[in-house]
C-alpha cells in the first residue's frame, strides 16, 4: 500500500515536470534579435572596353575587372512572430522582416578598386521541423525570401555590366534554409540560427564572352529573443 501512494505521488509531481518540459502543443509569439551577415561572390573577371580611363568610350582599349569576395560582415535588425505546433516534435512557421548584406570588391583594371555594400531588407518565411531535448530545442528547415528594400550600391555596380534589369532580378523570391539550436525557459525563448540561401540573392547576366553570371549569396548567424505565448 505504501508503495502504490509512493509511485502515485511520485507520478502527480512528476507528470506536470514533464508536461512544462514537452511545452505546449500549441503556441505562438514575437522575436526580435540581430543578424550577422556577410556575401559569398562568385569570383570571376568580366571584359570592359576603356579610352584613357573612360568606361565602354568608342574605340578604346578592352581590359578586365575582376570581382571577388570581400570578407566584410554587417549587422542588421530581425524581427516578427512564429507559431508553435507539437509538443517533442513540431512544425514551425515564422515570418519575419529581416535586414542582413554584406560587400564585395570591384578590381577595375587601371582604376582603384571599388568596395561595394550591400544592404537588404528581406521578408522571410522559414517552415522549420523541430525536436524538444527538455528545454532545449533544435530544428532546421527550407525558407523563402522576397526583397522589400535594397540600397543603390548594387544596382549602380552592376547596371554597367549587366544584361537584364538588375531590379527585376532582386524582386524574384530566393529560397534557403536554417538550423540551429534554442532554449525556452518560462515562455521566454533564445535561439541561434545559421542561414544560406540555395538560390542566388542575384544572379544577373553578365557582358562576357561566355555563359558566366554574377551571383552572390547571403550567409548569417541571427540571435534572437522572443516570448511565446
């Protein structure tokens, strides 16, 4: 008998332990955090025909100006809601306005060379899976981004070389992924994540004598803090 009052108690307390360790099955909430991001350039050269140091002038010399990567990082605000669906395994879709860049160089052959930064604001949709280790929280999953906002940096840069609008370019939808790892502790919520994009955030025809694009690709880490709900 005293045995049985034993393993009842034992499972009263340790039934909602491990309830409030599972989570909800369904919740909701905001975030708000940092990126810090940085450009993956393809790096390759591009002809460009020049008269005493004047660009595509009638009759000048052709030389080649090479772009490569630059390893400058730039931090920008990430913010928005998510909603939670499962306990030890769950669905996650977020939408989030995001901030992130980077720069890359120009090496514009007689000419100095030109650092180019580039700044986005992107609205992102990641659909991430996700398993609860008690607090803990790991998950990983596809994400899709449409561009709100960008800065003339990159249009101007690349107007010279390019073959197709470059704003029309940015306006199509880039598609990537995240993972990472988060912790939920009294509904406050602390995740670190890691974004690629598997599409190019521009890839633009390029004047060159061949097939070659100019594509670049966003990579970050985002920081964030959210309560759910």
């Amino acid at each position: 008998m005293k045995t049985s009052v034993r393993i009842l108690v034992a499972l009263l307390v340790l039934t909602p332990t491990f309830a409030l360790a599972q989570g909800k099955f369904l919740s909701f909430g905001l975030k708000v955090g940092a990126n810090f991001s940085q450009l993956n350039t393809l790096k390759f050269q591009t002809p460009r025909l020049t008269t005493s140091g004047v660009p595509f002038a009638p009759g000048g010399q052709i030389v080649y100006d090479f772009f490569r990567n630059n390893s400058s990082s730039t931090t920008g605000i990430v913010g928005g809601v998510f909603v939670r669906i499962g306990r030890k395994f769950y669905v996650q879709p977020e939408l989030l306005l995001s901030a992130k860049g980077g720069s890359f160089d120009i090496i514009q052959t007689g000419l100095a060379t030109q650092k180019i930064d580039v700044k986005l604001t992107t609205l992102d949709l990641p659909l991430l899976l996700g398993i609860r280790l008690g607090p803990l929280r790991l998950n990983a999953g596809p994400m899709a981004s449409l561009t709100v906002s960008q800065n003339e940096n990159l249009k101007e840069a690349l107007d010279r070389y390019t073959n197709q609008p470059v704003n029309e370019t940015l306006k199509k939808a880039v598609f990537g992924y995240q993972a990472g790892i988060g912790a939920t502790l009294l509904g406050v919520n602390l995740d670190l994540r890691y974004e690629g994009n598997l599409s190019d955030l521009s890839a633009v025809g390029i004047n060159t004598s061949g097939d070659e694009r100019f594509t670049t690709k966003v990579t970050l880490f985002q920081l964030t803090v959210g309560y759910g709900f």
